[in-house]
C-alpha cells in the first residue's frame, strides 16, 4: 500500500519517472514509524505527529530518487488522503459472515492491528465498525505488534473471565506472542502449511476450530 501510494504521487508530479515497484518497495518499507528499533514510537503522540514521521520518510525516498520537488505540502496531504480512501480497501468475502456468526454466539470482537492512527475511521467507513467493541491501532498506542504493550492496550478491552483468541495471518507477529501470554490463536490465509500449531484457511474456518476447542 505504502509504495503504490507513493508511485502515484510520483506518476501525478513527474512524467516519465520510470521508478519501478521493485525499486520502491524497500525504500518506503525502511524508516517508517512501524520499523522503530524495539517496534515502539511512543513519542508520537498523536495523528499529525505520526504521519509528520511517514512524511519525513516519503521525502527521503524522494530525495533519494532524484525528485525531491515530488514531496511537496500539497503532495504528502494528497497521499495522506489516498492511504485513508476507504473506496481503495477491499473486505474479504469471508468477514460479514464470520463477524455475524461469531456476534450471534457472543464472541465480542476487537480489532489489533500495526495501522494509521485513522484506523477507527476507516473501520467505520468500511461498514464495518458495528461488529467491533474496540478498535486498537499501533498508531494510536505507540507500539507495534509484536511488542507487549499494544496487546497490554488490547487486554484492557477484554472480558477477564472469557476466553481470548487471537485470529491473525502473521504467526510471529499475532499468533505466537499471544499465545504466550496464556490464550489461543489461529492462523489464517496463510500459504504455508505448518506454520503455526492451529491453521485455517478463512475466518469461518477458524470458528469452527474455536468453537470445536471451546
């Protein structure tokens, strides 16, 4: 998401630029706020002083292209206003479903997640903010997934008493510090088989394994 945006702004202020994604990718990976040393940023304490870190990153990338002119006000606000574009997020098919059946058998359900600080919003936009009781963003936390204290956040919008499951795509940065703080968690749409100790191929199926385990 992060190149793509940047390789349209470029498209939009020089012609011809020829920059591949290939070359943008690790350019606009590095440095951001989400690459901390310690996953943590606890200093930006709030959404203009988070995106001000993403654009000092977008203007090194420029820079380091050879079109620093790209990176102008203007421009960073516009790609600002491209990352937050809910019309530009897709859902996929196996959310509504999951999300109705698991509020009909009452799971309440959170979401946590390494994001913008705007994550709420986009939620809300999406038609989706409904099914959620909470929605915990690194962007607005401070610390990133793997690091404890987002999940410290996360635990604070829990029930003590109930079960907790973790359902992520990622096993070292969702599932495993989840289960090592003592609850459960299931691996989904992941490619490779083995991944993780429980695994599923969509949300519906990792109800199921819930459910079954429950």
């Amino acid at each position: 998401m992060w190149a793509e945006v940047a390789l349209r702004l470029l498209d939009s202020c020089v012609a011809d630029h020829g920059t591949p994604a290939e070359k943008m990718r690790p350019l606009v990976f590095a440095g951001m706020p989400w690459h901390r040393i310690g996953n943590a940023h606890p200093e930006l304490t709030s959404p203009d002083l988070w995106w001000a870190a993403v654009y000092r990153r977008y203007v090194e990338v420029f820079s380091e292209l050879g079109y620093p002119s790209a990176a102008s006000p203007s421009a960073l606000a516009a790609l600002r206003a491209d990352i937050l574009d809910a019309s530009a997020y897709v859902v996929f098919d196996d959310v509504l479903p999951a999300l109705t059946r698991a509020h009909a058998n009452g799971w309440r359900s959170l979401i946590v997640s390494n994001h913008v600080p705007e994550l709420e919003t986009l939620v809300c936009d999406l038609g989706l903010a409904a099914f959620f009781e909470s929605v915990v963003s690194s962007g607005v936390v401070g610390f990133e997934k793997p690091h404890a204290r987002l999940f410290e956040e996360a635990l604070r919008h829990t029930g003590s008493a109930r079960p907790i499951w973790m359902l992520g795509d990622n096993p070292d940065c969702d599932c495993s510090p989840v289960c090592a703080i003592g609850h459960q968690a299931v691996l989904v749409r992941s490619p490779v088989a083995g991944a993780f100790e429980r695994q599923a191929v969509d949300l519906n199926a990792a109800l199921d394994l819930i459910e079954g385990a429950v």
